[in-house]
C-alpha cells in the first residue's frame, strides 16, 4: 500500500480540521477565500459528511486529524473516457502520432483483437487505475459498429455491476452517423443500448446526409428516453461545422434530453463571427461541452514539424456564454493518446496549462469535479456538503502552486470515509493480451 502522508481515524466520527477546500466544491460555504480556496473542518460519520464548517466549529470532542490546510476535494468525475481501448499501445502503437494513424491502428487492433475476454481485462486494468486515483463515476464511449457492438455491450454491463459502489459506470455507442443508413443494424444497437442503460452517440461528419442523420439520432433518443453524447469537429478544419447543425437539430426537435459534445477543436480555428453564432447556438440548445486537451494537443497539428496551435476548443468563450464546460481524460494508451492513467488530478494540471484556467483559479476545479458530475446527473457527486458521500481526495497541497507543480502522488483517497489502498495495477498484468488473437 502507498504511504500516505496522513492517517484518518478509525473511528465512525472523526473530524478532519484544518483543511482547504475549492469553495467552487462547498454550496453554502461562507468565510474568507484566496484564488477560491477557503478554510474549512469536515466531521465525517458512518462513512457520510456531517458538517463542513469554519475551522474550529467541530465539537473538540470529536477524534481528529490536523490536515495543517492541506486540500481536499470530492471524488472526481471523468466524462469522456475509452475504456474499450485502453491500453493497447504495446500491440498496436500509432505509426506516426496522427489522427488517421490512430484511426486505422484502433481498426487494426479491434478486428485482431477485442474478443469479451480482452476488453474485459483491460476494461478491468483502466478501472483500478481510475478508482486509485480517486474516481467516482467514468462516462466511455464504446465502439459500435457490428459485430462488436455483441461484445463490448455485454461486457460493460458486467463491469458496471461488478464496480457497484466503488465507480458508477455510464456508456455511450461511439458509430458514425452515416452507418445508421443500415436500419436492422441500428435498431439492433439501440435496443442493446436500452438493455444495457446507455445512451446514445456516434461520430458526426460534414456531408449532404448530415441533417437527416441527425434528424434520425433525435428522435430515435425521443423515441427510446435516452441521452446524446457525440464527437464532433475534432479536426483543425475550419471548414468542418457540424457543432452548429447538432445545436441546430437540437433545437429542431425541442429535445430537453441531454446532449454532450466533445472536442469542438475546429470552433477555435474559424472567424470569430462564425465562433461566435455558433457558440450563441449551443447555449440556446442546452449543449454541453466536453474538451480533452491532453488527447486533443497530442493529436491536432502533427505534421512533421514542431505544431503551431494546441489543438482545444474555444473553452472559456463557451463557458462565459452559460455553456456547461469539462474536462475529461479521453484515450489512455492507445493509439489515440500514447500516454495517461485516468487520473483526473493530471488531467486538471494539464488542463490549467493547456487552456489557461489560471489568472484566477478560483472556479478551475469544478471541471473535473462538479461541472461534469452535473451534466451526467449525478448532481450529489463533485461536492462537499453535508449527508453528501465522504468520497475525497486528500492532496499535500495546500495551495494552488503547490498543487499544480507536483504530480500529488501522495494523495489520500476517502471512499465511505475510509482510506483505501492505491497500489496501482502492474502494467505486467496485460502482457498475456499482447498476441491474444479475437
């Protein structure tokens, strides 16, 4: 077991006084604040929150840890993960660091590869990975089109019923549009979607047919009670716009359902009348936007020289319009993203670098904490209040540069009050699936 550089009581009640809290995590917190960040004592009991309250309002009888301002915060949501492909670089690397390389390594490796058994472990691996980093719930998208769909489906099923209580599972069909031309194949995928509790989505494209795919994909969410998550516009392309006809069609349909798009990475490379109309749109519709900047920096611009734009979408432009804005690991060793460990602590460092949430900090947290835990409704979850789930992350740090400067390896994870091991997973554990033929 990691070391860890505090010990919480045993007992049912304790107190952990002296900590500093994104207030942006606190509803109702009141005192003084610095960038955000307030202090606060938290009385936990029978694995719950019971008070949160200015320091030294907890009864001095109640057993105690000093944390000397060190930060807590809640468990964190990651909203846009693969867990289908997740660690597979090792058999199938991308060639050249392009989106088109990992385009055809992915196809490569799914058709050679992704039998239940596959998927299944290493859906397992990137699970504990995640939860000792100190997730709480994981949206992915899972690969769709047939046969697959027969096997990741089920799969995931299992996963969320097997990682009950410790990671909440949600799952989206990652398709393009275009391939909901074949009906029996559809309704066949919808209905799995429906069995297993998932959610609609798919991968849109500029085209002539773009209107009428999505025409399609809202009423067959209508129709079924499901959600929307899509990839959309993850090229530098200004050209490519399909953000304002899913707005667009949103609308069209008076759809109060939710709709997640991802990536956006053309918005930032067009006119700022066009960005602007466009953003406009999505704010009207109640879209809400999902940037993955590690993933998206790795893969936009490569060209064989050094790049010249990071490759994210107009972030803070969406977010001041009313636009519900996170931040999400996306790939995790794969050909789409070589790197990453589904850790959202990373994910928030490198997002302040990547797109500039500093200057101030004061509201940063919330993009991998309770902005995206209210978008996949699982409001109680990305906050600290009280009868809320003592589910925490407990940093050194006990402000922003010194979080934002070391990789927290040291972190304490609170799930039900209680710390948990974070012994992370070997990655010798995979080495069987490297030549596992499907």
């Amino acid at each position: 077991m990691i070391a860890s550089f505090i010990d919480p009581p045993q007992t049912e009640t304790f107190c952990l006084r002296n900590a500093t809290l994104p207030a942006i995590c606190v509803p109702g917190i009141s005192g003084p604040s610095r960038e955000g960040l307030v202090r606060a004592d938290i009385v936990i009991s029978d694995g719950r929150i019971a008070m949160v309250a200015t320091p030294g309002a907890a009864s001095p009888e109640i057993e105690a840890v000093d944390l000397k301002g060190a930060q807590v915060w809640p468990a964190f949501t990651d909203m846009h993960t693969h867990l289908d492909k997740g660690h597979i670089w090792g058999r199938r690397p991308n060639p050249d660091g392009s989106f088109e390389g990992a385009l055809e390594a992915v196809r490569g490796d799914r058709d050679r590869h992704w039998s239940a058994e596959d998927v299944r472990a290493r859906m397992d691996f990137s699970l504990r990975c995640a939860y000792a980093h100190g997730t709480r719930l994981i949206r992915t998208h899972l690969d769709s089109l047939g046969p697959q769909h027969r096997i990741s489906w089920p799969v995931f099923a299992e996963m969320r019923e097997a990682w009950k209580g410790r990671i909440d599972l949600q799952a989206a069909a990652l398709i393009p549009l275009d391939a909901t031309a074949d009906k029996a194949w559809f309704d066949e995928l919808v209905g799995l979607i429906v069995e297993c509790g998932g959610l609609l989505g798919g991968l849109t494209r500029m085209g002539p047919n773009l209107e009428a795919e999505l025409d399609l994909l809202f009423r067959t969410a209508i129709d079924n009670g499901l959600d929307i998550d899509l990839h959309v516009d993850e090229t530098a392309d200004a050209e490519v716009r399909t953000l304002a006809a899913i707005a667009e069609a949103a609308l069209r349909h008076k759809y109060e359902g939710q709709v997640v798009v991802g990536h956006c990475c053309s918005l930032a490379r067009q006119d700022a009348d066009t960005a602007a109309r466009t953003i406009d749109k999505v704010a009207e519709a109640g879209l809400a936007v999902v940037s993955l900047p590690m993933c998206n920096m790795y893969l936009q611009d490569r060209n064989g020289g050094t790049p010249s734009w990071r490759g994210v979408t107009l972030f803070k432009e969406l977010a001041a319009a009313g636009v519900a804005t996170a931040v999400s690991s996306d790939n995790t060793r794969d050909p789409f993203y070589a790197y990453g460990d589904l850790d959202p602590a990373e994910v928030f460092r490198e997002a302040v670098r990547i797109l500039h949430l500093d200057h101030p900090l004061d509201e940063a947290a919330r993009v991998v904490t309770r902005t995206p835990a209210l978008i996949l409704r699982r409001p109680e979850l990305g906050v600290i209040e009280a009868d809320g789930p003592a589910d925490l992350v407990i940093f050194r740090a006990r402000d922003w540069s010194e979080l934002l400067s070391r990789p927290q390896s040291d972190r304490v994870v609170l799930r039900d009050g209680r710390a948990i091991d974070r012994t992370l997973p070997d990655y010798s554990e995979l080495d069987h699936l490297l030549e596992c033929p499907k």
